[in-house]
C-alpha cells in the first residue's frame, strides 16, 4: 500500500489505477486537473467510466492541491456537477464556506437558502426566475444582472459587490478547451447544428446526420491519431464545438490535409465565439505540425465571410458550395 491511500475515496483499484498512470505519490497528483485524471483512467481501462469516478477526481484534487483541506468536503458526492457547476445566481456550492454543513447546495435545497430569513422571500427570486424559464442558470440572460440578485445580508456592500462580480464572470465566461473523451457524443448535436439553413427552409429530421456521407465526420471520433477537437464552454455547458480529421468529406483536398467542421448553438452565435474557436483550432494544427487545414461552406453561408478573414482562400468550388483551405 503507498501514501496515494491516505487520500480520501482512493481504495485499491483508484490506487493501482493512478500507480499504472504514472503517478507514485501524493506530490505526483498536486497540479493536475480531476477531468484530466479521468480522461487518462478511461484511456487506461480502453471505456468510459461512470462519471462517480470524475467525482472522486475533484475529491482527490481538492485534498492534494489544499494546504488544510475539510474532511467535510473531502466526500466524493460533494463533488458532484450540480456542486461544482455554477449554480442559477453563478455562485459555486462547492467554493462556499456554508456548504455543506449549513447549505446543502442550491439545487438540492430548491433555492430555499439560509438568508431568506433576512428577506422573508419563500425561495431565491435567481432559482426561481431560472425554475421558471427552465434554464440551469442566468447565463446569455441579456437582463443579467437583474434585481433578482440580492444582496447577502451578513457580509459587507464590498463583500456582496466582489461575489457579484464574481458569479457574472462565471455566467458570462467563454472557455475554449478541449473536447474529453466522455463528451464525444456532443458531436451529433454540433453535425446537426453545422447543417447550414437559408431563412424560411424547414430544418431537415434528425437523422439525417446518419447518412454516411455526414457519418463521416463524427464516426468513432477520437480513435484517430488526427481527429482533434476544441469545444466552447459557458457556464458549465459546451456551446460550441469545432473540429478535425482526416476524411474525405465535402471539404477534401488530399490525403494529408484535415478537414474542419464547426458549430454553435443558435443563442450562442454574432458573439465571437466562433472566431475564438477557429483561432485556437488553428493555433493547435499548426503546433502539431499540419501544413494547412481545409473545409467546405455554402456559398450563401455568411460564415463564408468569417474564414476569409481567418485567412482561407477557395481552391475550387461547386454551384452551392466553396471549398476552402488555410495555409497554417
């Protein structure tokens, strides 16, 4: 038995897990991110695992990267995605001092927080606003923030003015990261949202994306040396996505040159947030050592527009469509 069993929630199997991935000690663990831990631990099993073990993996990385961690939240279950996502007002339940003895998290209480006996609200105005509209948060709320935001009357205008800031940047944050290997089925979604729509046509059945000619794009999707993907993340959520492979697909030039795909959900979209993807996907295949990287768009597609100035040239084109390559 190593010192990896004196963290909390790791038993054998995480242990012999952890030592197979090269990590020895407790110091070994310290920097690395509880999504990485995961990601490695389904690449070493060869599936993906249930999602208790990512929750085990922010346990392990709140103890060993804490200088004097609370055995109270050490509990893997604490560290579930409704503790850990921004809750409806962008607060953190798992970064609060009253969780989790005084709160047991927003979600789980149904917005009936410990404050509202200095309001005499019956529930938070902020989860019952979200509860309402059936959103998970205020994120792309364009009142936010709203009145609904209430001040917390046992701290200071200071202290409630710098947690506002706060809870607003997780809710109107953009991460550009990489996809992880238990997200790949969010490529459906995005196949089906990059199907470009002229105003006023119907949008096509779901299935269409299992033509083989659209299959092509998302099939086993990570089981390639070359399929790369970089995804958009607000508030928890993956909002956009763009990504490459190897395929001969609508976009082809040649055999050694990927082709792109990219999508974002339609509240998502004229935010930028497209750009930032393309950026950084170019960025990552020019580090990889790709020469240029191709797609195809259809001609009345506005994003048409968007890879030009990102530096595409079209290298031949069909009646509908642009084929378009960068040179990285």
């Amino acid at each position: 038995m190593t010192e990896l069993r004196k963290i909390p929630n790791v038993g054998k199997r995480t242990e012999q897990d952890l030592i197979a991935m090269g990590y020895t000690t407790i110091a070994s663990l310290r920097g690395k991110w509880a999504e990485d831990l995961y990601a490695e631990e389904c690449r070493l099993r060869g599936c993906v695992l249930d999602r208790c073990q990512l929750y085990l993996y922010r346990a392990v990385e709140y103890f060993v990267n804490t200088e004097n961690p609370d055995p109270a939240r050490c509990k893997w279950w604490l560290w579930k995605d409704e503790f850990t996502e921004p809750s409806p007002c962008g607060a953190v339940c798992a970064e609060c001092g009253n969780f989790p003895t005084v709160c047991g998290g927003c979600r789980k209480i149904r917005g009936k927080v410990f404050w509202l006996q200095f309001t005499g609200n019956k529930s938070c105005p902020v989860y019952q606003c979200c509860r309402e509209k059936k959103k998970r948060n205020c994120g792309g709320c364009p009142e936010l923030p709203c009145a609904r935001f209430m001040k917390d009357p046992t701290i200071s205008d200071e202290e409630n003015e710098v947690h506002l800031q706060k809870m607003l940047e997780r809710l109107e944050k953009i991460t550009i990261r990489p996809l992880r290997l238990y997200e790949t089925h969010l490529l459906r979604d995005f196949l089906y949202e990059a199907i470009y729509l002229p105003d006023g046509t119907p949008p096509p059945p779901r299935s269409v994306i299992d033509l083989p000619e659209l299959q092509v794009y998302i099939q086993d999707f990570g089981n390639r040396l070359d399929d790369h993907c970089l995804v958009a993340e607000n508030s928890g959520k993956v909002v956009g996505a763009v990504w490459v492979r190897q395929m001969k697909d609508y976009g082809h030039v040649d055999d050694h040159t990927p082709s792109l795909a990219i999508s974002l959900y339609p509240s998502f979209r004229g935010k930028g947030i497209g750009t930032l993807l393309m950026r950084e996907m170019i960025d990552l295949l020019h580090t990889k050592g790709y020469k240029q990287v191709s797609l195809s768009v259809q001609k009345a597609n506005p994003a048409a527009h968007l890879y030009r100035r990102l530096g595409f040239e079209t290298v031949r084109e069909t009646e509908e469509e642009y084929i378009m390559k960068c040179n990285l």
